[in-house]
C-alpha cells in the first residue's frame, strides 16, 4: 500500500508540476488554479455554515422526536392530525384528496386512493406518535380513471434514509466529506487488500459529499448523457434570421470558436466534430440534428457509438427590439463521468468556461464587426461572404464540407 500511495503522489505532483508550469499556457492554467482555489475558499466557509446549521437542526428534530415518542399518548387530536398529514405526502400520490380526522387518538381515513397504496398507508399512519388505531373509510379503486380527485399526482417512494437520496443535503455531505476522508487517510497504514478496499470507499464517498452527485453519474454508469449539465444565455445584437444564419454555418465555426478545431459534415444532418482536449490532445464526435425550426431551434445529440454521451439545443428568441437571444443547454457525459470532468477541468479543459467564451466571440461578431480565435482575427463580412458561397440547407443533407483549424498551418476553407 505504500508503495502504492508513493507512486500515486509522485505521478500526481508530475502531471500537477506538467499542468502549471507549461511554457505555452502555464500562465493561463496557475490563472485558472488561482481563480479555483479562490472560489472553493470563499465557498468553504458558507457551506460549512450550512451543515452546521443542517446537522443542529437534525439534532433538535430527534430531540422532538423523542419527546413525542415518551409522551405520544398525551398529544391532543389536532396535532395528531396534523403528525399524519405530515406523512402523507410521502407515501400516497394524491395526499390533498384524502381527509384525515382524529377522537381521542383514534384516526378516520377518508377519500379515494390507489390499491397499491393503502397498506403502506396505514401502517404509516398507525406508526405516528399519539395515533391509537385507525379507521379505514377510504375509497379504494384499481386506477385514476374516472376518478376525480385521483386526476395528475406523481408516484411517492416513501420514506428513504438520507444516504439513499439522489440529493443529500448539506449536513449529510458534510458528514460523508469528513468521514470518507477520515477513511482513506487510515487506509495508507493499511496493507493489502483491505488497505485498497478501504481507500477506495473512504475516497468514494468523499467524492460523493464534495460533487452531491450519485455514484452512476460520478463515475459515468449512467445511460443517458445527463451528468453535467450547462446552461447560458446571451444576448445578440442583429435580427435572428441573421444570427440563425451564422450559426448553422458549422463549417466555419472553428473560424470564431477557438476550442471548436474542425467540423465535418457527413450528410443525413450528421456532423463530426472534433475539439480541444486536455494538454493539447482533440476530442471527436459524431453528431445528429434531431430536430431544427428555422430562426427558431436546434435540437442534437451523439450516436450512440461515441464515447463521449452529448445532447443539447440552442434556441432563438426574437427580443421586442429586434435584437436576439440566444439560449444554449449542454448535457454530456465524459469518460468516467462527472469523475472525468473534473480530471480534464483540472488540466485545463472545461467546457462551461469554453462554451462561455466561444459565445463571447460570437457576440462580439455582431458588437464589433470582428472577433479573434486561434491567434488570428475574422471578420462578420467575410463569414457572411463564406455563408453565402453554398446553401447551407443543401449542405446539411448532402454535403461533407470541412474546415479545420491546424495552428502550425493558415486558416482556410476546403472546398
């Protein structure tokens, strides 16, 4: 296990020494670092605050508890109410249709409610402190049809401890920060397997508290491309059929987005991309447009061969003084997951922030006539000259256009 733990730090140290002192974009990457650390020091202090004040409250609460528990047989009728319809909401999917009354600690049910929900819901209600039986009148039916206070609701799981729960909340984080840590710290005296065993749990787990994510997403098990998501807004300064225009113009893209380097379309509305990767390497993909509206959406996703799980929209929306705004939504799954984004956000690829400045330059299109990507400078006048050479509608069904960026080569369009 030391032996282990040596190598570990020592290629860590490496990659970390690597990251922050490169000739070429060191000054960037300790910038990126600093403005990091910065935003986790001043965010320490509240969330700690949070938990405290989380794990207080918890802490009176099971003082309640308790209490009630010792003295459940003196509690009047309306707090017994009360106490259950406090619990309904957990474990039936239309609590407001069921009417709930006690005598003396008796407790009378009432009103429609699904078949498979009635067990659970009496032995719930006669688990409440004070409550000394149960009278069921309730209505019962197989399904919602034709029942009107059974109309909408959503299934309720019932009682789940914290730790089962996709969202834990801050005392709960706090807790499994504190303790994974406390666990793989013990598990570089360890040897063996269990040495291994322990420091991957204990690290797991402080993981899970520091990201609040569930482990799928975390470490990329989960199908669908949800684990991070990104959203932003910004407004445009010209009409949405021009900006619409320019957008789907994908070819020049890497033009004015400095972390796109090549898009190629492959017909059938198929598109591979090809992006900035961590120290310097490219990522690809492949790309299908689900969906498009005219100066309206663009709806994608990747093919299911690709590594790299990736959905999103741009839409544009008409602002009354004719100018535009666009709003883009990113979800995606790296390798590894969530996991993996922060690996390739520590080595200075992180798509919020490329996404953020790649939107940048293309406002400045519009503001300024000109933005600048890959150590040159476009202008909207010649994007606008390239958009005009070839029908883009055409191109998108047909076409296998490419331009890339090559930085040791000029930019220019293939034909």
């Amino acid at each position: 296990m030391n032996k282990l733990t040596t190598f570990a730090s020592g290629f860590g140290l490496g990659v970390a020494f690597n990251y922050l002192f490169d000739k070429d974009r060191g000054a960037r990457h300790r910038a990126l670092a600093r403005d990091r650390v910065a935003h986790y020091y001043h965010a320490a202090p509240e969330f700690t605050a949070q938990a405290v004040r989380d794990l207080s409250n918890r802490a009176r609460g099971l003082a309640a508890m308790a209490r009630a528990a010792v003295a459940d047989g003196m509690a009047p009728d309306h707090i017994i109410v009360e106490r259950v319809r406090a619990r309904l909401g957990r474990f039936v999917s239309h609590p407001g249709s069921i009417e709930v009354t006690a005598t003396d600690g008796i407790v009378t049910l009432r009103g429609p409610v699904l078949r498979h929900e009635v067990d659970d819901l009496l032995k719930v209600v006669r688990a409440v402190p004070g409550v000394k039986g149960v009278e069921n009148q309730l209505q019962v039916h197989a399904d919602s049809l034709h029942v009107p206070g059974l109309q909408g609701g959503v299934p309720r799981p019932g009682e789940r401890i914290e730790f089962r729960q996709n969202n834990w909340s801050p005392g709960a984080r706090m807790t499994a920060i504190l303790g994974g840590g406390a666990l793989a710290l013990s598990a570089t005296r360890m040897r063996g397997i269990a040495g291994v065993a322990a420091g991957l749990l204990g690290a797991g787990l402080a993981l899970r508290g520091l990201t609040n994510l569930p482990l799928n997403r975390l470490f990329g098990l989960d199908d669908t491309p949800r684990v991070i998501e990104i959203q932003k807004s910004i407004n445009i300064n010209a009409p949405v059929e021009e900006v619409f225009r320019l957008w789907t113009d994908f070819e020049n893209l890497p033009r004015f987005m400095e972390h796109v380097q090549e898009v190629r379309r492959l017909g059938d509305g198929r598109l591979h991309w090809t992006v900035t990767g961590p120290a310097g390497s490219t990522v690809s993909w492949d790309a299908e447009i689900v969906e498009m509206v005219p100066n309206e959406l663009i709806v994608w996703r990747t093919t299911e061969s690709d590594s790299i799980r990736q959905s999103g929209r741009t839409r544009f929306v008409r602002n009354p003084d004719g100018t535009t705004r666009l709003d883009v939504h990113l979800s995606y799954c790296p390798p590894a997951g969530a996991l993996g984004h922060m690996i390739a956000t520590m080595a200075g690829v992180d798509p919020k922030r490329s996404m953020e400045e790649d939107l940048v330059r293309f406002q400045s299109l519009f503001m300024h006539g000109k933005t600048t990507a890959h150590g040159k400078t476009v202008t909207l006048e010649e994007l606008e000259q390239l958009n005009g050479q070839t029908d883009n509608g055409r191109r998108l069904a047909e076409g296998e256009q490419t331009f890339a960026i090559h930085p040791e080569e000029p930019a220019t369009a293939q034909e």
